[in-house]
C-alpha cells in the first residue's frame, strides 16, 4: 500500500459489504461523523437545556415522514448549533435516520434529504453544491422489468429489496460541483478532489485529482505528487477550525506546488 493509499480513507472502499463499511465510518477515527459527534470545542452545547432540546427534535425528526416537518425541525437545530459546519444534531440525524455519515465542518447539498443514497461516508471540509447527487445503485438491467415496482417495497407490491446499495466513501477536503452526479459504479473519492459543476462520475477519483465532464475524466492534478502525498500525511482536516486559525496563512494562498496559476491582477479603472 502507497502513502496516498494509506493515509487516504477512501482507499480501503473496496471489498466491504455496504453495512459493514458505513458502520466501521461511523465510528472511524479519520474523523467521519461517528468521531466528530463527541467535538465538544466544534458543538458548543454547554447548556443543558439546549441538549435537551436537540435530544427532542432529533426524535421528532424520526417520529414524522412528512418532509415539511422535518424541514422545519432541520433549520431549528441549525440555528440552535450555529449551523452546519458545527451541528451534531444534524450529523446525527442523517447518520442514523439516512444512513449518510457525514464529517464536521462539511456542508452544502449533502445536507439535503434524498440527495445522497444511503451507505455513503463523507469526510471532514468537504464542499457540496445544491444540488448535486449522489446514487448508490441502479435499476437491475437482468431483471424481467426495471420498474422500481418490482424491487422497492415502499412502492407497494415487492416483499424485499433484491438490489444492494453499493457503498460509497467520499474522503476530506473534496469539492463536489453544482449539478454534479456520482453513479452507483464509484466505491471511491479520494481525499482533496474536485468534482467539476455538471460532471457525471462513474469510476473512482483519486486524491488531489480534478475531474471535469460526462463522462467525468481527470483534466489534471491540484499539487505534484510528492505534495499530495505530504498534505495526506498530515491529516490537517483532523484539526477544528480553531487550531488552523494560527497557521491560517497557508490556507488562504496559493500552497506550494499548486498546479493553477492565478491570471494577472486586473488594472484599476
């Protein structure tokens, strides 16, 4: 196994049963969402009263099916817990009641119900436009018909579901584009990504690569090898944002080795 490979959490995607992978993600010390719930610094729910009231509405949010309700119940833990890149009531939620684990301080179309298919695993900062989707299976092309009649029990007539979930794990730092779609053939998105807006992705993406069109394909590489495979072993997405604040100047530049070259500065009118 490389160092890319190693230090990736998306790597280790392959050969796991879909139940076996999301469960050993929710409590994965790469910092998925089983470890980020217990980030008091990052939560900040020092009252006991507002504990008690996300234990409310995170039950309540499972005791209705009606979207309009569980939409209302959703923006008042997030302004009950500073909104997304801090809410573990949120993380909670999707983790438990949609099977979709998802980092601290990610954000975006992820947070959107019905947008990521169940058994999927998103790291810590990563980026989601709305919309975008992620589809963890297909309609079975060797079945006698592929109406979803015929394997869905929701829909009234199947007595099981016959068609697995494929599992997906998304790794840290991945930019995921608006109107950007992941097909049930992806198992892998590797750590500092980028999915370009409209892109149709149907194979894995390693670390650091950026991916554009349909289908998707790797148009370059954000940092040399030998950066992409620094930036992994130093696991910065491991820290709050609070402990980045004192070396804040590497984020906000260009780091070293990046492929993109900003255009010369604009003239003043």
């Amino acid at each position: 196994m490389t160092v890319l490979e190693k230090n990736d959490p998306a790597a280790g995607a392959r050969g796991a049963s879909p139940e076996g992978l999301f469960m050993a993600n929710r409590v994965s010390a790469d910092g998925h969402a089983g470890d980020d719930l217990r980030d008091g610094a990052a939560l900040d729910l020092t009252q006991a009263r507002h504990v008690e009231i996300n234990r409310i509405l995170y039950r309540l949010y499972g005791a209705t099916s009606r979207n309009r309700f569980r939409r209302i119940i959703l923006n008042v833990v997030l302004k009950l817990e500073k909104g997304e890149l801090y809410s573990g009531t949120l993380r909670r939620i999707f983790r438990d009641y949609h099977n979709v684990s998802v980092g601290m301080y990610t954000h975006g179309g992820c947070f959107v119900a019905g947008a990521v298919d169940k058994y999927t695993s998103i790291g810590r900062y990563c980026s989601t436009a709305s919309p975008m989707r992620v589809m963890n299976r297909n309609h079975p092309l060797e079945f006698k018909s592929t109406h979803g009649i015929f394997f869905n029990p929701v829909l009234g007539i199947a007595e099981t579901d016959p068609v697995p979930h494929v599992p997906l794990e998304i790794g840290h730092d991945v930019w995921i584009g608006h109107n950007a779609i992941i097909l049930p053939s992806v198992r892998s998105i590797g750590t500092g990504a980028v999915v370009g807006a409209g892109s149709v992705v149907n194979k894995e993406i390693p670390p650091y690569a950026v991916v554009f069109g349909s289908p998707a394909r790797i148009i370059k590489y954000r940092f040399p090898k030998e950066t992409i495979e620094e930036l992994l072993a130093s696991r910065w997405w491991e820290k709050s944002p609070e402990e980045i604040k004192s070396a804040l100047g590497e984020y906000t530049k260009p780091y070293r080795g990046s492929v993109f070259i900003q255009g010369p500065a604009r003239k003043s009118e």
